[in-house]
C-alpha cells in the first residue's frame, strides 16, 4: 500500500491543492463534524482515491482490532507487557473494564472520588497556592489544561514545577506563603530524579522556615511504597495502574492539580469530553472517524510526502503549551525506528512537532512557512467563540487571521501578481523584476484547521483524546509500540555517571575529549 500511496502522490503532484476546489462540494466532502467540532482538511492534496488507499492502509494494519484491544485491556504494549487503558480513567458512566480476570473500574471511581473529596477539601480550606512537580506526563498535561482553562479556574493558584534547574523551583517559591502552600508531587515511578531533586527542595524550603510538613504534601504515583518511604501518609496518595501511561496520565490522579484548580465538577466535564472522543473513535466508521483522518492526514504529509515536521498553531492564547504537551504525546509515542517485532521500520517514525499560538507565531517563524524551502504542514484550531464577550472583536480578528493563514498558505502568490504589486509601488524595469521575486509565496502548502465551539473543559477533553487517538492510529499503522520510552533511558544512565565528575569527586579520563573539555571548563569556575 505505501508503493501505491506513493504512485497516487506523484500522480497528484501536478494538482495544486487550489485547483483542488475546481469541485464545489471538496469543502464538505473533505472535511467532518463530529463531537461538536470541524474538522476541514480540504486544504491538503488528498483526493477521494488517496483518501481511500490511507484508509484501506489503516484497515490492512489493523487499526480497528488494535484499537479494540486497547479498549478492552490487552497487553498491547508489548516492551513492558502492559495493558493501555487511559481511557477507562474517563470511562465515567461506562461498563466495565477487565485486565487480566478483574474489573478495573470500582477502584477508578474510588480514587476519582477521593481526588474530589481532596481538591474539595482544599479549595475550602486555606491553601492559596499549590504547586505541582512533576515532569514530562506529570507535569505537562494538566500544565497546559490550567492554562487552558483559566476562566474556570476559581481554586488556589496553581503552579508547576518541573525542571531540575533549581532556577524553577526558587523563581515558583518566591514571594509563597510556606503556611498556605500545598505541594503535589507528582510521579508515576517516584524515582525521576527531576522530581525527587524538586521535591527534596521543597521539603527543605518549608524546614528553612519551620513549618511542619504534615498537610504540606499529596503524592500522585503507581509507587505507593516509594512515596510512603517519602513519608507521605497513605490518604494524601493518590495510585494509578501500571496501564496508564506517563503522557496519557492528566485524567487521573496526575489531574488533581487542575481538579483543585477548576473544582471536581468543572474536571468531571473535562472527562466526558475525553468519552465522548473515546464513542466517536470506537464507534465511527475510518472514513467518518476524526482522530483517524487526523492520523491519515498526517501520514500522508510524514511518510508518504515526507514532510518531516508539523506546526501545531492553536489561535487560542489559552493553548500556549499544548504543542509543547503535543511534543511529549506525539514524538515520545512515536519516535521509534523498530517495529514491534523489533526490524528496522520501512517507513519514516512520526514526525517532529511544533508550534506556537497564533497570532504570535504569524510575527515570528511564519516567514519560513510562507516562502521557505521545505514545507511545513500546519494544523491551525480556533474557538469559534472566546471567554471574553467584551472583547468581542480581538475574537474576530483572532479568527480572521487564522483564516486567512490557511488561505494564504494554500493560494500563495504568482510572480505575475507579485509585479502588478511593484508596479503599482512605483518599481521599473529590473528593480521591478528584482522586487516581485521576493514576494512570490509558492503557495500549495496544506494545512487542516479544527474549529470548537469555545474552549470548555469538555472541549478540552475531546480536543486531548483527538490526539491521543491520533497518536494511537498513527502508531498502529506504523507497527510501532507508542506506549514505551526505552530512548529516554541512554541520557538518564550517562547524567547519573557525569553527576560526580562536575562535581569533582570522579575523574573524566573515561569520557570523549569533547565531554571532558567541557566538564572542565565548567569546572575551572568552581575551583
Ligand atoms: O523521561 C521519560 C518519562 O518517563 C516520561 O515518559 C514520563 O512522563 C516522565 O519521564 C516522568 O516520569 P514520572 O512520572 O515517573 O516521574
């Protein structure tokens, strides 16, 4: 199929997207309304026969049986023999969820319905600051949704702490009240040394000012044990299964900042939304199926047209870390060069993800989209509709602009209508000639545009499991496992050994001359 793929793109390529509207209905016909939102993916050289063979290809890889296995808690991530069930964490009013011979769910509402006793209790009581470390998965995903869902953010402040740069951890501290602060520590393994390093300081912060630790700390991981070691009594730990992966974990415990943040009720809608994306994915035939056109689009850009990045550009201030929470989902799940069985992939692994809202990005690195040498396929999204109804207008031009990037990548601009610009500049003859040259866009760049209704906890929840499911299809028909991280291990090992050598308790001789010439030069500060 990837041959065929491959044919139908070169037998495509002399069709600009643009001429691609000579058909009236391609809008309707390229694009699907499901779970409330719009998802337009007319502005990208698909047509009916490549739409087809990408999702024949989904079919051939099985993308509906492995979609039902993960569903149903088959132990599809092979490297670690574990089950993916992420989704039963939103599986609120849904049936039962085996592992193994039990039901998952009885200790899934137990643990959401302590969460909410918890997040109640202190959005009750005094603490006006919460602070989260965590990083990665424990960090990134309820990160990004507090941002996002700051209109109902009506708890304490929340912050995060993630970096092992003490640089985080002091610039978040200062100016907090230790009496009134109430720190989250948040780790699916509580062994991260980021984490554990945060934590440790934390500890120390409230000792420096002698206040006791009891009621100070809430522990979120599957290690109950470690965290009980930490001290931290068993009623302020939240666990979580082995089968809900690092970056698929803001549904659960790891959630619990943002539960606090916008209350029990306001997280709650944030899981239906999730459901209701989990109905769509299970129930809609691949044709009508958003997070597996979202998949197909994407792997006709990567793999087939070999695209190697994608622009993730929300028009939602609010979304501002969500490609950095998309970076984590889509290239710690999808960059892989072996499939399951473990030979080399035949295909390129996923693609490198980025971006920015708009319209800053527009100020910034669309300059290259526009008229660079590569082509960078964008995915915009808007709301239709803000959180700020007396700024109306700001609304207005947020998606005007939105649109009017897609159209522009899309159309570009002739050479020919390039010098009419010029001419009517004032330009002549060579300079004329000269000038237009450096305002013709070659246009013909894709791009798909999500439209929601306004950014909801529901809304965000739909728009998080689009993606996640995203993720999953791609990596299914890639053959890969998206639920391991085996390359984040290599640098971990080498930090633990280069540690005491910047320290200076070990020597470097073992090390390359580049590593030990700069392990020198930092050293020449400290001495
Ligand atoms: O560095 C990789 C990773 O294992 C991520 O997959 C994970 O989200 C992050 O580290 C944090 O891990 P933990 O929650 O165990 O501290």
């Amino acid at each position: 199929m990837w041959d065929e793929l491959k044919r139908l793109a070169a037998s495509g390529a002399g069709t600009t997207i643009a001429e691609r509207f000579d058909n009236d209905n391609r809008a309707a016909e390229f694009s699907l309304n499901a779970a409330g939102m719009l998802f337009d993916y007319s502005k990208t050289a698909l047509d009916e026969q490549s739409r087809a063979a990408l999702v024949q290809l989904a079919k051939d890889a099985g993308v509906e049986t492995h979609r039902d296995a993960m569903f149903t808690g088959k132990p599809i991530n092979a490297t670690e023999e574990r089950a993916v069930l992420h989704t039963a964490l939103r599986n609120l009013d849904g049936g039962p969820v085996v592992v193994g011979d039990a039901d998952v769910m009885p200790e899934v509402h137990e643990t959401l319905e302590r969460m909410e006793d918890l997040a109640r209790e202190i959005r009750r009581g005094e603490v006006t600051d919460v602070v989260n470390i965590g990083i990665g998965g424990s960090d990134l995903g309820p990160a990004m949704a507090y941002l996002a869902l700051k209109p109902y953010a009506d708890g304490p402040r929340c912050h995060f702490v993630s970096n092992v740069d003490g640089a985080d951890i002091a610039d978040t501290l200062r100016g907090l009240d230790p009496k009134t602060t109430l720190f989250i520590v948040a780790s699916k393994t509580f062994t991260t040394i980021e984490t554990m390093t945060n934590a440790r300081t934390a500890r120390a912060w409230l000792d420096d000012r002698r206040v006791s630790h009891e009621g100070r700390f809430v522990a979120l991981s599957s290690n109950k044990e470690k965290a009980a070691e930490w001290g931290i009594p068993e009623n302020r730990v939240f666990g979580f299964a082995d089968w809900v992966g690092g970056r698929y974990s803001m549904w659960g415990p790891i959630g619990l900042s943002l539960m606090v943040a916008i209350g029990p009720e306001a997280f709650r809608a944030f899981l239906r939304g999730g459901q209701e994306m989990d109905r769509h994915f299970t129930a809609a035939p691949l044709h009508q199926n958003m997070p597996v056109l979202l998949a197909l689009v994407g792997i006709w850009n990567n793999q087939v047209l070999g695209h190697a990045t994608r622009a993730v550009l929300p028009y939602d201030n609010r979304l501002a870390r969500l490609p950095a929470y998309l970076q984590q989902l889509e290239m710690e799940s999808n960059g892989k060069s072996v499939a399951m069985d473990g030979s080399p992939l035949q295909v390129d692994s996923g693609p490198i993800v980025w971006g920015e809202p708009g319209t800053n990005g527009q100020h910034a690195f669309y300059q290259l989209i526009h008229q660079g040498t590569r082509v960078v396929p964008c995915e915009f999204m808007v709301a239709a509709e803000g959180h700020e109804p007396d700024l109306a207008h700001h609304h207005d031009l947020l998606i005007a602009n939105c649109l009017a990037q897609s159209e522009a990548l899309m159309r570009g601009r002739t050479l020919e209508e390039a010098r009419e610009i010029c001419a009517r500049q004032g330009f002549e003859r060579d300079e004329l000639e000269r000038q237009a040259r450096h305002r013709v866009f070659p246009g013909d760049r894709p791009s798909t545009t999500l439209v929601y209704p306004q950014l909801t906890p529901e809304v965000l929840g739909k728009i998080v499991a689009l993606y996640e499911h995203r993720v999953f299809v791609e990596g299914a028909i890639l053959d890969i496992n998206s639920f391991d991280q085996w390359g984040v291990e290599l640098g971990k090992e080498l930090a633990k050994a280069l540690e005491p050598m910047v320290t200076g308790e070990a020597g470097t001789d073992e090390k390359d001359g580049s590593t030990r010439q700069l392990v020198e030069f930092v050293r020449r500060f400290r001495d």
